[in-house]
C-alpha cells in the first residue's frame, strides 16, 4: 500500500515538475511584444471566439513566421499590431503585398499596412490545441504563476527545512 502511494506521489510530482518547467519557460521566452516566442514559433492563446477562423476561447495556437513569399493574397495571417502602443496579435486575410526588398515586404489586411517583421504566423499553416491556452494562460499570469508554482516549492522547501532541523536536533530519522 504505502509502495503504491510512493508512486503515486512520485508520478503527480513528475507531473507537477513538467508543468513548472514549461510555464518557467513561457515566462522566460517571452518576446518583446509579451508573447512566448521559441525560434520562428510563436504561443497564441485565443481570447474569444471567433467566426471567422473557426477558433474557440482557450485554444492554444503554435504559430510558425512563414518566408515572405509563402504568404498569397487571400492567406489569413496573425500580425503584430502595434497601434496605440498596445502589442496585440491580431488576424485577417491579406488583401495586398508590396515587396520592399528581398528580406522584407509589406502587407495589407483591412485598412491595416504592417512589414513582414511585425508577421507571426498564416492560419493554414497553425497547429490547435483545444482548451490547453486556457490553462497556460494562468499558469503564466502573475498570480497564476504564484500560487501554482512559488507557494507549492516554498511549501515543500520549509517541510524539508524542517525535516533537518528535526534531524539535527534530535538525532536520526526514525523509520515508521
């Protein structure tokens, strides 16, 4: 009994690690605009449901920066909107290209103009995952980050702090 509650333990703790690590580095990698970028790879939790892309409140998007040339008129694509100084990722479907030069290019969507390095990703060529957006977000929202992470290692760090002062103190651990 006690054997399988050891694995038990020991299976949510590797759980609990994995998790940790991932929402420490979503922290870490975020770019200058507050995304979790890794490489061309950039993290997108969807907000609110929308029509148009088919995507739901708590989706999580992983969206590649395609070439430049990779993206047509008519491809919905996920841009960095800077405007009012508010870094948001927003979505439409290209309505015109400019080609600039051979590293850059400008794009139209709407009644919206952005260059190729405010570009993140094209709809079609984004990999979904349901409702995980919604978890990583608080995971790495302050509190979340807080209350899942810092207080659980702080608890277990004074429980083990504690076990060797009562060691220390009274000399060695007693096996139950």
């Amino acid at each position: 009994m006690k054997k399988g509650i050891k694995i038990v333990f020991g299976i949510i703790g590797v759980v609990y690690l994995i998790v940790a690590i991932c929402g420490i580095a979503c922290l870490l990698k975020k770019n200058e605009f507050g995304y979790p970028q890794f490489g061309n790879k950039t993290l997108l939790v969807i907000e609110e449901d929308n029509k148009e892309t088919g995507l739901k409140k708590g989706d999580l998007l992983v969206l590649v920066k395609p070439n430049n040339d990779d993206v047509k008129i008519n491809d919905g694509v996920f841009f960095y909107d800077t405007e009012y100084k508010k870094n948001t990722i927003n979505y439409g479907n290209v309505t015109d290209r400019e080609v600039i030069n051979e590293k850059e290019t400008t794009f139209s969507v709407a009644t919206k103009k952005f260059s190729s390095e405010y570009l993140v990703g094209k709809l079609n060529d984004s990999k979904k995952y349901g409702t995980i957006g919604s978890i990583l977000n608080v995971l790495i929202s302050k509190w979340g980050f807080f209350l899942i992470i810092i207080v659980p290692f702080f608890i277990i760090f004074m429980i083990e702090l504690f076990a060797i002062y009562t060691e220390v103190k009274y000399g060695k651990k007693k096996n139950n």
